[in-house]
C-alpha cells in the first residue's frame, strides 16, 4: 500500500495581514436614527451585493463541518501537521494557473491544485493515517467566489484526461488516471482512480460541488483502491456543509 505523500498547505493563514484578506461584510453603524427600517435593509442588501464574500462560511465554519475521527477507519488517527483552515478572515482570490497541470498533485492531500486554483477565500482541511502510515484519507473543503467553484469542477473534468498517466514522486513508476462524473454527490461531481502496477493499491479522488463550496477527498483506504470509504465521506461532507 503506498502512502500519498503530503504537500504543506499553500495558505499560511497565520502570516497572512488583515489588508490581503477579502472580507468587506462589515457594515458600518453610524447610520443616523432618522432613517427608516425599510432604508436600513436596503442599504444592508446594497452592501452585501457589493460582498463577494456574502453567504460563504468562514474556515472556521468549515472545520465545524469536517468528519470527526469516529467517521474514519478503525486505527487511522488524525495526522497533526496535516490540519489546516483558514480561520475567521476570508482570503484574496487566486487566479488559475494556466499551464498544463502538475500531475503528481494528484499524489497530494491538496490535490485541489491540480486544476490550477490554489484554493478557495475559505477553506478547512485535515487527515487521517493507520499505524503503518500504509493507508490514508483526506478531507478538505474549500469556498468560492461568484462562480468559480464551477470552473474548478471543469477543470477537474479535463485534468483527469490531461493527467491520463504521468510518473509519481517516490517510486518513479508509471501512474494512470481515470475519471468519470458520479451522481447523487451534491450539485455535481467527479471522481479519479490513481493507479499504479507498482503500487499495493490504488487512490480514489472525489470531488463533490454543493453551490459555491466544493468538497474534495481523497482515499487509498481498503482494498478498492479507497472507492468506498471516499464516497462516504464526501456524503458526510456534503450533508454537514447544510449546517456550516
């Protein structure tokens, strides 16, 4: 079984200054007392059509949505150095990357990367290993402005074709990926198998979008190579996304 090596997450959530962020929902309160109710909720809708941001969660309203540790295998346990969120701030907007994708993302527990977008203005992530490190599955959720999350889910679509086969980081062998739309996931979603004749088992990739949130997992656990543990998750990701 081949252990999925871990990219560090590529938002340092910590380090970023209030000034980068994107979150303009506030309102100010010094609105004089002569104007109506009625000017008042205009003027609050006005400002949030003017919020890109407005009606998405926060990271740390992700985090809350994420599986707990009783939703995963027995033995896996959370890996620390994996667990990431963007906190209560929303971030700048990356623009895509338009070259050819890098396919050995698809290795990594961001694997959102690969379509080119480095993640969303919010977003919360975590994972969980066996005792041996041999087995592994990953959750991440990330936000989006306008409809970017439905760029990103075509993205995923031609990547699974672009990336057809490449060769993995550590056993330098030849990988083949395959794809294919998956119904009853959300708004819409896509699923990879990452498969290598050096590995013990494969990966499973999910991608699920449920308005402009898109759920991402990825699975090497069990012995079809992740298929049935990733699929649950994602559904547990998508109904706690209702309550985020």
């Amino acid at each position: 079984m081949r252990l999925t090596p871990r990219i560090a997450t590529l938002l340092a959530v910590a380090t970023l200054p209030l000034a980068l962020t994107a979150c303009s929902s506030g309102t100010s309160g010094s609105s004089g007392s002569s104007g109506s109710s009625s000017d008042t909720g205009a003027s609050s809708q006005a400002a949030d059509a003017k919020d890109p941001n407005a009606g998405l969660a926060t990271g740390t309203q992700l985090k809350k949505a994420l599986a707990p540790p009783s939703a995963f295998p027995a033995g896996f346990t959370r890996e620390a150095d994996g667990a990431s969120d963007s906190g209560g701030q929303f971030l700048s907007p990356s623009s895509r990357k338009t070259a050819k994708p890098e396919c050995t993302k698809l290795e990594s527990t961001s694997w959102i990367q690969v379509t080119g977008y480095e993640g969303g203005v919010s977003f919360a992530q975590d994972d969980y290993a066996n005792k041996d490190k041999t087995e592994e599955t990953a959750q991440e959720i990330d936000e989006f402005q306008g409809a970017t999350a439905e760029a990103v889910m075509k993205q995923l679509r031609s990547v699974a074709a672009e990336c057809a086969t490449f060769t993995d980081t550590q056993a330098h062998a030849k990988v083949k990926v395959t794809g294919k739309a998956t119904a009853g996931l959300g708004d819409e979603a896509y699923t990879m198998t990452v498969t290598s004749a050096a590995w013990q088992n494969g990966t499973t990739l999910v991608a699920a979008r449920s308005g402009q949130a898109v759920v991402t997992v990825l699975s090497t656990a069990g012995s079809d190579n992740g298929a049935t543990s990733a699929h649950k998750l994602t559904r547990r990701l998508l109904t706690s996304l209702k309550t985020a």
